[in-house]
C-alpha cells in the first residue's frame, strides 16, 4: 500500500511511519523526506486578492493532495504493473464536512484513476487566502490547455459575448500559447496560469491520471472571483474523447483516461454541491466530434488563423515539441481537419502519414485505431461499445452513441487516406 500525507509543516509529525511519504502545502517543510505543493502559491494567491471561502480552498487543497498521491505512487510497484492501492491523509480546515463524502469521492477516484483509494480527513489544512476578495468583471470560467477544443470553446463564448475568465495549468511551451489565446480573445486581465507545483526526491509516477483534478480545483478557485450566484465553469471537449472508448480490450477502465468523462463530471459536481460550492460544470461539446466543433465554431475566420498553431499530441515531449501525427490524440485531431477544412491544417506532424512511422514505444495506437473501426463494422458499432455508454441516461444514451459512431467515420477517413484501410 502506498501511504502519502498532505498537511501544513508545522504539522508534519518529527517521525514518519515506514514508507510514507509526507508532502507539505504551500510551504516548504525543510526535511529532505518531505515534499512540497504550490511552494509560496498561498502567499501569491492573498496578494492578488484572493478569499476563497473555507470550502472551496478544502476543495483546492484536497485535489492538490490526490495529485500528490498520484505522482508519488509509481505503478511498476504495484501487484499487476498498474493499480494501486492509496492510503491518502489530507490536511483540511473542515475536515468534518468531508467525512461523509468519503465513500463517494473513493469512488470518484477509483474511476479516475483505476486505483483502490483509502480516505483520512484531519485539521491538519492551511487557512484560506485572505485577499481582499475583490471580484473581476468576467461571468463565466473555461479550461484554457492550448489544445484545439478549449481554443474553440474560448472563441465561441467570447461570439457569444460572454466574458470568461479562463484558467490554464503552467505546462512547459504551452504557457506562452495559453497566454497568447486568452489575451486575443478576452485582453489582459482574464487569465490565471497555475501549476501545482508538486515536488519530491524519489521516482514519479508518469501515467498522472489525477493531474485534471488540479485543473479543476483551480477553475473553482478562479470562479471564486466572479460576482454570480452560481458560475459556470466550462469544460471544452469533444464527445468522443469525453467518452474515450477503449478502442481494443486491453484499454479498459483507466487505461483509457476519464478526465472528462460525463460519469466523472457528473460525480465531481455531486461533490461540489454537497460541499456547497455554488458552481456548475458544464462540458458544452460531449454531444460533438471534434470535427463538428471546427464545422460548428461561431468564428470561422479566427479558428483558420489559429487552430493549426494549437497543441493536440499526446507525444509531444517525446519528439522535441512536434506533434507525432500517429498518437490517438493527433489522430483525432488530423481527422478533424479533414472533417472541416483540409487545407488549414499547416500542423507539421513528426508522420503526416501513419504508413512507414516508427512506432515510439507504448501503444500502437494506428493499429488501435485500425481495429477499432473494422471491429465497430464488423460486429456493429453496439457489441463494439459494449456497456461503454451504461452511464448515459436512456434519454441521452442515443445521443451519445451518435457521437463515438460519427467519431470513428471520422478517424476512418484518416486511415484510409494514409491508405492503412
């Protein structure tokens, strides 16, 4: 079992059980067996003028704490090379509050993560920020990654004339692009850029399959900062990544990320509401595929100028910052070019073709992707989902099945202009 505790330094215990691992937030505990989260950020946060009620900053703190656990609970240890098993102790202000929440946030998790999860509440949590708590002027928050789907949400809210607030976590060359976006589309002054800031002696887990979790404890922080009685906080993406079908047998569960999954959404606003943090998540494109999102988007003229100078490869830091052009999420991106406008995508893919690329470790996600789609037309697309949409209600259910069946014509084309099919 993996044992981690997140507390305040000052409450880190002088002796430190057997294998634990202890991590310390927002300040840094000094002890070469403790790690840090968000170093100073608490500090940084009250300059800016943040107060975020004792709820919300527990949920800040909370989610910094799975994401600590996360990284600091290598797989490769682990009974069958994947799941794990987590001790969590996390250091709240109101850790009563949380405690009957405890079973369905274990199960959040599991679902998240693919790990079984054991919950400690204690006291043992920072105070909030105490900032001046002055509000902006913005009436709403979106995800802003650098990525093509969270570029078109941001274009079509500010088309709608809507003023968002969006929120970005610090990823190496991203940073600048995120920046770049939120000012051409809402101008200075509409943009949080954050990072966890987790960091430890000892190895680190890379799959990071609660890294979203940080994303959206920062995009209820930020929410804290609009005047309304109950923000809205959008999730831009496309349904067919939302869902993520395992596209062969062995991608099952967490081996295909949940991130967005409405299931997992779904569980996360239940916690938020019973926390009683007034927000609501939306994920306004889980009925679209990411093709349909370019057709769709209300700013023809601007997604030309900037969708191809967007980040979609799930490879990217393997090949120096260059799109591969052969991981599922290029795929799907090259699939949704083709789907809207061809010519536009200038992306310069490591591959443009999937036939004769190297294949980079991992998953053989072409051969994946191949399989997918001749198993769908084989068998029918409903033995290929298999109980993938038994979360949907029975009201959406077609909806949702429209989504994955337009998403897989949409990778097929791509195949079979590489001439794979």
């Amino acid at each position: 079992m993996n044992k981690i505790l997140c507390s305040t330094a000052d409450r880190i215990p002088r002796q430190l059980q057997t294998g634990e691992r202890v991590f310390s937030y927002f300040k840094g505990a000094k002890r070469n067996d403790v790690g840090a989260i968000a170093n100073r950020w608490h500090g940084t946060l009250k300059r800016v003028g943040f107060r975020p009620s004792p709820a919300v900053w527990d949920f800040v703190q909370f989610c910094l704490a799975v994401c600590s656990a996360d990284l600091a609970s290598p797989r490769s240890t682990s009974a069958d090379g994947w799941t794990r098993t987590i001790q969590l102790t996390v250091g709240l202000c109101e850790p009563l509050r949380w405690i009957p929440l405890k079973y369905h946030l274990e199960e959040m998790l599991k679902i998240l993560t693919g790990d079984y999860w054991t919950l400690v509440f204690n006291d043992a949590g920072a105070k909030p920020p105490q900032g001046d708590g002055e509000y902006l002027q913005n009436d709403c928050v979106s995800l802003l990654s650098g990525g093509l789907d969270s570029l078109i949400g941001g274009i079509n809210l500010v088309t709608e004339e809507k003023r968002p607030l969006f929120v970005s976590q610090l990823a190496h060359k991203d940073s600048k692009l995120q920046r770049r976006y939120a000012e051409l589309l809402a101008g200075r002054g509409s943009h949080y850029q954050w990072s966890h800031g987790i960091s430890f002696k000892g190895v680190r887990e890379s799959s990071t399959r609660a890294r979203s979790l940080a994303f959206y404890a920062f995009a209820v922080l930020a929410s804290t900062k609009i005047n309304l009685p109950k923000p809205k906080i959008y999730i831009p993406e496309n349904g067919f990544i939302c869902i993520n079908p395992p596209l062969v047998p062995g991608r099952v569960s967490s081996l295909s990320t949940r991130t967005t999954h409405p299931l997992f959404i779904g569980m996360l606003q239940s916690v938020l509401d019973e926390l009683g943090i007034s927000v609501e998540l939306v994920l306004p494109y889980r009925l679209q595929t990411k093709g349909e999102m370019m057709r769709g988007c209300l700013d023809q003229e601007r997604l030309r100028a900037l969708a191809a100078t967007s980040t979609s490869c799930g490879r990217f830091r393997t090949y120096n910052r260059q799109h591969c052009g052969r991981c599922v999420p290029c795929l799907i991106r090259r699939s949704a070019f083709l789907a809207w406008e061809p010519e536009s995508d200038t992306t310069n893919y490591r591959f443009p073709s999937v036939v004769g690329s190297d294949k980079s470790g991992g998953p053989d996600d072409p051969m994946a992707v191949a399989l997918a789609v001749l198993d769908a037309k084989q068998r029918g697309l409903d033995r290929f989902l298999g109980g993938t949409l038994a979360f949907a209600s029975i009201e959406e259910r077609p909806d949702y099945r429209r989504v994955l069946k337009q998403g897989l014509a949409e990778l097929e084309a791509v195949l079979v202009q590489d001439q794979l099919l």
